[in-house]
C-alpha cells in the first residue's frame, strides 16, 4: 500500500533561493517536454522518445540526473494515465466520478500565469534526520531543511515531492512511502452506502435495525456564505479596477475548498470508524452517476452541484480512510436505485423532497434509506427487512471562524 506523508519545509534565506531556482527549472523541463508531447498529439503524431533524450542531457547539469529523469518520467504517467482513460471512454466505461478528460496540462498556475513551482527527488536521492523530536529533509548538494509535520508512515521510501504554495508563501513536501499492512483479519460485515449532498452518506451496516445519515446541510450553508463572500469582493474590484479576481479574491476560494475538504473528510473518518467499530470488513458503494441530473434538490444545492462538487474527491477520500482501517471498498451500479420499491418492487412511486412512498404497496420511507436498501438488494444480501424507514441523522458541526 502506497502512503504519503505530508511534510511542512521550513528553509533559511538561502536554502529557499535553492529550492526557488531548483523548482523553477523542474517546471521549465515539465512544461518543455509536455509543449512537444501536447504538439505532437494534437497533430496526430505522439511519440514517446521525441525530445526526450534532449532534454535529459540539457536539464542533467542544471537538475542532475535523478531529478531530470524523474520529472520525464512523471510525465510520461500522466500521458499513460490520460490515454488509458481516453481509451475507457471509449469503451464506455469510464469510472463514475472521473466526469472530463484532457491531455496533461503545464505546471502553470490558470489565475497568476506563473509556474507552478515543484519539483522530484528521487526516492535514492534524499533523507529524513530525526534528532530529539526535531527534523530535517537532507536534499543533494548539501541541502540540509528543517521540516515539522506528523511522519505518519514508515515503510521503504518512495520519492519526494516538493511545491511551493504561492498564495501562502509555503514550502511542502509530500512524501510516499510503501507500508505493507499485515496480520489484520478482514471482517466479515458489509456496509451499503449512499453518497448524496443533503445527506453525504447514507449507509446501512449489516445487522442494524436503523441506517445512519451523515447530514451535509452545515456543509452547504458554509459553503454558501463563502460564495456569497467571494461574489462581494467580486463586484468590489470589478468596481475598483475591474477586474475579476484578485489575491485576496483566490484566497477566499482557495479557503472555501479547504473547508469544504476538511468537513467531507471528518465526515468520512466518522463513518469509516463507525464501519470499524462494527466489525465491517467491506464497504459497498452505489455509484453515483444520477445526482448531477438530479434537479430535485433546491437552488442552492443545484448550485454547488453544479459549480464546485466533486464526487471524485469524497470518493478517493472514502477509499483511502477505509484502506487505512483495513477495510475494502467496492462500487455497484446503481440502477434506478432511488426510483424502485425495495418491498415490492414496484416502480409507480413518488418521491417528494427526501420522501419516498410506494402507491402499490403503500411503503414509504426516507429516500435515502430507500437507496441504501436498494443497493444492499442489488448485492444480494438479506436482513434488511426490519430497517427503520428514517435514519439517525449525524450532523457534523462546522465553526464559522
Ligand atoms: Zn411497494
């Protein structure tokens, strides 16, 4: 299993000269060779070893070469990655979450035009010192960089990324690390879930009378007031200088995400420990294809879908804390999940706002809890007969600071 650690590089004057200029040429060879691969491609005529070998000798000196070869390298994933996604679209089978595909892009930022700045050091090419609670990143050439953060993972090292933040003027370096996990028992239980935006998940864990709901509604409202923020200060510097967005105007976006991340993630480590301490060894997720096209939410919520939500991200989320817990996660299909009556079938239902009632049969439930079931029906399991028709709803508080 692949991990990252995620440390913080605190550099002298000097050191970070280094790093600036190390991290400017990196992103020059990146954006060099992506300018003659995206050229090619779009004309038809990809080659993998065009200007490869260029400009490894040309960046060898400036770089040296681990971190030459790296960067060349780290760009010859992200064609394979594109193209191999290119080629499940057009099988149709592209993953659920994955909505746009395009060629890989330069390491530019889209709002100031300027580099991104990273660079790769090579997993051979660097070493963590720890000495009385204190840490140090050992880099070539001499370079010796105090670095704070939690070393979460060990394990045999892989490489190490680091980038610099310009909006906060930060240093960071994320470092992978192979961990083997061994020893721990897989549990035997499953659990169903339901991603949605009112509630974020919704699952129902074998053998519980009740499924569980992990309310968003804190999530959309802080989400809401940061957008309406982000548009004041827009029409400010419309007014002032015209413009569309300034610094402080990036910023703020940049921090609505952030929120928005770290609430789905406390969400998501809720549930997943939740999963644990029930003695779940696999998650079963439906997919998520309909909640785009699902225009029965309301405004606000219509707007965030639409501008800013990203399932992929609570999902790759949701994967990797449950890995971390040592449980599985699996996707179904999930067909009509929401519009069947999971006691009879039936398809002549009405849902209204988050209810559900079945004209045939007469059930009627929470709607989600009706798509969680579903999906548990669709895996063939049992026991879920006696689940509550509502919820117990988990909702997460989110600090306005
Ligand atoms: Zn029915």
């Amino acid at each position: 299993m692949r991990r990252t650690n995620k440390l913080r590089l605190r550099p002298e004057k000097e050191q970070e000269k280094a790093l600036f200029s190390l991290c400017e040429m990196s992103a020059v060879l990146w954006n060099r060779i992506n300018y003659i691969r995206r050229q090619a491609f779009f004309e038809n005529k990809f080659d993998w070893n065009e200007g490869v070998r260029e400009l490894y000798e040309e960046f060898k000196p400036i770089l040296g070469s681990a971190t030459a070869q790296q960067i060349i390298r780290k760009n010859d994933r992200a064609w394979r990655s594109f193209f191999s996604l290119s080629k499940l679209k057009k099988e149709g089978g592209l993953p659920p979450h994955v909505k746009k595909i395009s060629p890989p892009g330069y390491w530019k930022d889209r709002n100031s035009n300027r580099r991104k700045l990273m660079t790769i050091i090579r997993n051979d090419c660097y070493r963590i010192e720890e000495e009385n609670g204190k840490k140090w990143l050992v880099l070539p050439k001499g370079l010796k960089i105090k670095i704070t953060g939690e070393i979460r993972w060990r394990g045999k090292q892989g490489s190490l990324e680091i980038f610099y933040d310009d909006l906060s003027g930060k240093w960071y370096a994320h470092e992978s690390v192979e961990v083997n996990q061994q020893g721990h028992t897989i549990f035997p239980k499953k659990a169903f879930v339901d991603l949605g935006v009112v509630n974020i998940i919704t699952a129902w864990i074998e053998g519980e009378r009740r499924a569980v709901a992990f309310s968003g509604k804190s999530l959309l409202s802080d989400w809401w007031y940061w957008t309406k923020k982000i548009s004041e200060y827009q029409s400010i510097a419309m007014k002032v200088n015209g413009k569309k967005t300034t610094r402080r105007i990036r910023k703020l976006y940049r921090k609505r995400q952030l929120r928005f991340r770290h609430a789905i993630n406390t969400i998501i480590h809720r549930f997943v420990e939740l999963c644990y301490e029930k003695k779940v060894g696999e998650i079963i997720v439906g997919s998520v294809n309909g909640i785009r096209e699902n225009n029965d939410n309301g405004r606000k919520i219509n707007a965030m879908v639409h501008n800013f939500w990203s399932f992929g991200y609570i999902v790759e989320r949701l994967k990797t804390t449950a890995e971390n817990f040592g449980i599985q996660v699996e996707f179904v299909k999930e067909l009509k999940t929401s519009s069947i009556c999971p006691k009879c079938n039936s398809e002549n239902v009405r849902k209204h706002k988050r209810l559900f009632k079945c004209f045939y049969c007469g059930f009627g439930a929470h709607r989600d809890v009706v798509g969680v079931i579903n999906i548990a029906r669709l895996s063939q399991t049992g026991g879920f007969n006696g689940v509550l028709a509502h919820p117990s709803v988990v909702r997460p508080r989110i600090s306005r600071l």
